[in-house]
C-alpha cells in the first residue's frame, strides 16, 4: 500500500512501489489530465507537479516520491469554475487543436510562471522546449502564457 496525496486529497493505493506514477493516476484514481505519450519522459504529455516543481510521472516510480510530497495534476491545478490563469489564457488564445500536448504545456507553464511571474518569449520558448506538439500550436501556446504573465484573460 502507498499512500499520496494528489490535487489536495490523500490516498492509498496497492500498487508496487517502482509503479511509475502516471499508471497511479491514471488507472486508479482516474485522472486523465496526463497523458501517457513516450513513456520516456520525452514528450511531457505525462507532466504534473509535485511540490510545486513540473516533473515527468511516466519516470517517476512512486518509491521516489516522499510520504508527504503534493502532486497536482491538470484537474487540480484549476476548477471550470476558477480555471488557473493558464488553463483561462489557453482557452482565449485557443491553445490546442488535438489537446494531447495540453496537458504538459499547461503544467510546465505554470511551474514556469510560479518561479519566475514575467518570462520573455525566449525564456518560455525555452522552458517549454521539452513539450512536444505536432498540430503546429506553438505560437498560440506562447501568446496564452504570456497573457496569463500579463494577469490578462
């Protein structure tokens, strides 16, 4: 049994510990905001947040994680009601066509915008790098993450 807390609420899950996060969240708590892309981290499709910092869960076994480490994922990051600022500013500048890539893009966005709040376009280019959208949506992806910089949606 292992125990975690994610998007605020704690559970127990019987799962083998060198069980890579994403099976966890997607299989037994039914979180389908990661996707699951490469599998090797490649892509960031799988991205969440644990402790405040934007990690890959497809390479994230559970037994590296500590009893008290805070994971958030896409649905806890917001609400439909009060979506977070990014999650509002993809939605303005229509920030996704297939929506496979969303998830990654907006997790790393927002771990990108908790440790530095007025980003330039190179550095969100940079920081987004990692994140692998084939529909061609990039330019809108940067637009949405510097509006939600701006507090603007």
């Amino acid at each position: 049994m292992v125990g975690l807390t994610v998007n605020g609420r704690s559970f127990n899950v019987d799962v083998d510990a060198s069980t890579p996060l994403i099976y966890v969240l997607r299989n037994d708590l039914a979180l389908n905001g990661p996707k699951l892309g490469c599998g090797t981290g490649a892509c960031g499709a799988c991205t969440v947040h644990v402790d405040g910092r934007a990690v890959r869960s497809c390479q994230t076994p559970l037994s590296t994680l500590r009893p008290d480490a805070r994971i958030v994922t896409l649905e806890g990051l917001g609400t439909p009601e009060k979506p977070h600022p990014v999650q509002a500013a993809f939605v303005a500048e229509q920030a996704l066509q297939c929506g496979y890539c969303t998830n990654g893009m907006i997790m790393e966005a927002a771990a990108l915008l908790a440790a530095q709040p007025n980003p330039t376009e190179g550095q969100i280019r940079q920081h987004l790098n990692g994140n692998l959208c084939r529909c061609g949506c990039q330019q809108r992806v940067v637009r949405a993450v510097q509006k939600a910089a701006r507090g603007g949606v």
